[in-house]
C-alpha cells in the first residue's frame, strides 16, 4: 500500500546567554564537572528561581522570527519525573500557556515553497549530563542544569524527510541570524526529536505516531527518518500495529532501539510552579524586540539575488552566515566589483576559513584589505596571479596589500617605454616566430605574452603587451 | 476507594517497590485523600478563574550578570556519594 509520511520536530536550542536561566550560574561549556552550581540549580531546599531577561527576550526574538504571537502572559510549569538528570525530581518548562504560539516557517523543496506550521516555542530548563561509563555508578554533572532552553515545536506538517531537512536548515539559519544559539549540534547546543507516522493516502486521521531521539546531525535525522518509515511501512504491510514509543537512533549501526520498554505513558504530572510568578511580556517590550531584529535570511538572500545579480547558488553561500554576508557586501562597494568580490570570497576566503577553522571576524584579511587588494588588480597594479600571492601573504603576515606589493615586488610593469625595450629583445632573439607572426599566425601572440612574463617575471601588464606586439609588427 | 491499577502506577511513576500486602491499605488511604480533596467541589467557583498565583503580577526579571557559583567541594557537600569529582548514583540508563 502506499501511505502519507507525517513528520513533525522538536528543536532544542540552548540560549547564548551568558548566565543559567534560573541562576547567575555561568552557562560556559565544557569546564570542570559541577563548577557552576548553586543552591538553585543544584535543587536544594529554599532556593527559588528568578527568570533571566536575556533569556526571555531571546526566546521573543525567535518568536518574531518566525511570525508567532507572544503572550503577553505565559506560565512556568513543573514537569515532574523520576530521572536524576536533575536534582529537584522536576524540569521547570511551560505547558498550556508558552510565550510563543502559532507561528509558521516557509521552506523550498525541489523549487517549491511550502509553509510549515511553528505550533510553539517554551522556554525551559535543560537538565544536567549524566556520565555512564561507570563500572557500578552513573555519574551527574550539574554545569548543563538550567541552561536557558527554547524548544521550538513544529506542527506534522512535513511530509518526507527532505523536508524536515529544509526545516531543519531554515530553522537553524534563522537562529544563528538572530544570534540566540549557536546551534552546535555536536557540543549539543542544538538537538532535535522527531515525531513520525504513515497513513494510507487520503485518510485525514493520523497514523500512530513513534518518537525518533539521538540524532546528532540534521543527515542522521533524515537517515534515522527514512530507516523509521520502512519499519513503519513494513509493520503495517504486514497488518501489524504501530505501538506508540520512543526510539533512539543509533549512528553507527544505522539502526534504532527502543527506549522505554515500561507500556505505561509517561504521566509528567504538569503544574503552574508556585516558586515563579507568570512571565508577562508587555507589548512594549516585544516592540522593543522587533526593533533589535536583523535583515532575516528570506529577506536578505532576496535583497543579494537582486541588488548583486547573483545566482541562487551563490545566494545561499554568501547569507549562509550574517558575518560572511556583511564581508562579501563591504568587499564589494569597497572594490567596486561585485563579481569579482563574490568570486574571491567564494573562493579564497571560504578557503581559508576552512583551513584555519576560524571566524571570519579574525581573519588578516579584513574586509577592507582584500577590497583593497581586488582595487588594485582591477586597477592594472598587479596582476590576477600577484593577487592570489598578495592574498596568501596577507593571511600570514598581517600586513596591508600595498605594502606586500611592494616588498613582493610583484607590482605589474605598465611602462610602455620599459616594456617596449623587452618585447624587441624577444622578437629579435626569435626571429622565425615573428616571421609567422607577421605571415598571419596571430596564436603567436600568446607566445610572445609567455615570453614577456617570463622575461619580467609575471610582472608585465599583459593588456600593456598586446598594444604593444600590434604596435611592432602589426 | 482507589483500585489497585491506579496504585500500582502511582507505584511505578515514584519508582516505589510496594508488596503487594501493603497495597489495599494504600488503596483506602488514597481514596481518603480523594475524598478529602473532593470536599472543594462543595465550593461555588461559578465566574471564578483558576487561580495558581497569589502574588500580584509584576516584573520579577533578572539581568544575565553571572555571579560566583559554589565550590566544587561545596556543591558536592550534600552528595551521598561522590566520585571523581561527580556526584555518583546509582547506575541509571537512558
């Protein structure tokens, strides 16, 4: 038979906040175990959250992100569960009233756009690290305790795991535009759940639904995806029953395993948290908010394809991040040459940002200085292949393309006097080379080009040659 | 009276082993406990929202300025059992 896949995702982004969200605890990664603990995160008797402010306007900048209304009036829950992930036996999230709601996301498939439902984002806390390694013990950490959540759900509104990668994609994108998460799925700082079921096409009731955890990677999602619904097809081809449960993926065996074998439901025993007031978010401060709001990915990669003329290729490689797209943009009004700042930033500087694993913000060659060296190649100074030299030697030297022209001494030779004198030496010592020339083999030109470079070292002005071989033997 | 399924998951859900002898006991106490709860439907909350807070609302926000979290040795003074600079617990699994 052939069914309907229906995806829907759970996003966790931890919050670039530099405090716990309850607690003045530092938020900071991979420090010794259980140095950023206090009375509050550590769950002892009497201690009583107060809510971050960042955190709360984090998680309305999201919102706005991604068109939702913000409560003015949202409440803190307590999720009550018997793991020893953290120490007070509950996780303190929002339930039935969360600052965010109804919001939606557009993304591109195979040239067409969809919009998908955002259906929530709560914040919450996240809970500590458990170390199992152990021969006897597990081992708790208490640094991750309280880290500021926002958990950004979607309605099932995808329907192949393509698109919950373009989802996945989009949402991360916008994140990182609007500066709330790194997104760092392998530290962690992102991790996503995704819940998946099958119905014969044309049945409006959903299909028993199964969790799918421990992705560590938006391929392993799809991975993970595509291996669930063959399971599910399969199960159902063969009358059987989908039976609600969570499933964690394994990466290396490409494969998934059950989580919790107890049938019973998970009964979280939800409840407004009486050690918090209600989170009222007046709508000055969600103007406030919006105002803060950078050019958002749709908008500026329809400003780029536009206002430079690019291609949607090199769109989506220069807004992949806002600190690349501000460096392509001051690289080219600074040079003056749109092509040519996209061509070498597309090229060499994602280069070597690949090679020293670094941000943009400190590589040598700024903004500045690389519009600088692409003025002074369109400007006939030096040559393309000098640039490139000029480009390296600023990396590793930090020092101004002027300057390393200079002491490089690859500034191009365009003096037509200087130059003369170098091509009438080169047509006298090949002498039945020009004979052809002048009987009509004008490839020769190239010849005599190779031999000026050779003979000033790469430094001659090619354009500079040419005038001159038509001036000579033409 | 509470049956004995619903002890059982209460049971379960606050990882309690509980003997089976002891469980019509707890059957009648919690049923007592509902009973008692129940005492609040006598109430007329016509017209009246549910209330979870009795404080006025208000800004209770915190700017994001770290302060100094306990000591290491501090934090781990209250752990039953510490190892390696963790608190250890009993071997739990995912």
């Amino acid at each position: 038979m052939q069914y309907e896949v229906v995806i829907g995702l759970e996003i966790h982004a931890q919050l670039k906040t530099e405090t716990k969200i309850f607690c003045g605890c530092k938020t900071s990664f991979g420090d010794t175990a259980n140095s950023h603990g206090c009375p509050v995160c550590l769950g002892l008797p009497g201690a009583l959250p107060v809510m971050n402010r960042q955190a709360v306007e984090m998680a309305v900048l999201a919102g706005l992100a991604t068109d939702c209304e913000i409560r003015d009036k949202s409440i803190f829950a307590r999720k009550n569960y018997f793991y020893p992930d953290l120490p007070k036996g509950y996780q303190i999230s929002q339930y039935d009233q969360p600052i965010c709601e109804g919001g939606h996301l557009d993304i591109e498939v195979d040239g067409q756009t969809k919009r998908l439902g955002v259906t929530r984002i709560h914040l919450e806390e996240d809970a500590g690290k458990l170390v199992h390694d152990q021969d006897i013990d597990s081992l708790f950490d208490v640094n991750r305790c309280g880290t500021p959540l926002i958990e950004i759900v979607s309605e099932p509104d995808m329907r192949s795991p393509q698109e919950a990668y373009a989802y996945l994609t989009k949402m991360k994108k916008i994140l990182q535009y609007i500066d709330v998460s790194d997104c760092n799925m392998e530290e962690g700082s992102l991790r996503c759940d995704a819940n998946i079921s099958l119905r014969p096409f044309g049945q409006v009731k959903l299909g028993t639904k199964r969790e799918l955890k421990n992705m560590n990677s938006f391929s392993n999602v799809v991975k993970a995806l595509e291996y669930e619904i063959e399971v599910q097809r399969e199960i159902l081809d063969s009358g059987g029953k989908i039976i609600q449960e969570t499933l964690l993926w394994d990466a290396n065996k490409n494969c998934t395993s059950s989580m919790r074998t107890k049938e019973d439901a998970h009964d979280y025993r939800y409840f407004p948290d009486p050690d918090l007031v209600p989170l009222m978010v007046p709508d000055s401060k969600i103007e406030e908010v919006r105002a803060s709001m950078p050019e958002l990915p749709v908008a500026k990669e329809i400003r780029f394809a536009k206002e430079y003329n690019l291609d949607n290729e090199a769109v989506m490689i220069l807004t992949d991040s806002i600190a690349l797209a501000d460096y392509f943009e001051a690289v080219a009004k600074g040079c003056g040459d749109v092509k040519m700042a996209s061509n070498w930033v597309m090229s060499d500087v994602l280069r070597i940002l690949k090679e020293k694993q670094c941000k943009i913000t400190d590589l040598k060659i700024t903004a500045k200085r690389l519009s600088d060296l692409l003025a002074l190649i369109k400007s006939d100074k030096i040559s393309a292949s000098a640039g490139k030299k000029v480009f390296n030697a600023i990396e590793e030297q930090d020092k101004e393309p002027s300057v390393l022209v200079d002491e490089l001494g690859l500034a191009q030779v365009s003096d037509t006097g200087a130059l003369e004198a170098v091509m009438v030496k080169i047509f006298a010592d090949n002498p039945s080379e020009v004979e052809r020339f002048k009987g009509g083999d004008k490839k020769l030109t190239a010849f005599f080009v190779g031999q000026a470079m050779k003979a000033t070292q790469g430094k001659a002005n090619p354009k500079e040659i040419n005038v001159i071989i038509g001036k000579l033997l033409g | 009276m509470v049956d004995v399924k619903t002890v059982n998951t209460i049971a379960n859900l606050s990882r309690l082993e509980i003997a089976d002898e002891n469980k019509p006991y707890l059957q009648e106490q919690l049923g007592k406990i509902l009973i008692y709860v129940e005492q609040l439907r006598e109430v007329d909350t016509t017209g009246v929202l549910p209330t979870a807070f009795l404080v006025p609302e208000h800004d209770s926000l915190r700017d994001d300025i770290a302060v100094d979290s306990l000591t290491i040795d501090d934090a781990l003074s209250n752990g039953p059992l510490v190892t390696k600079g963790h608190f250890a617990i009993p071997k739990v699994i995912g």
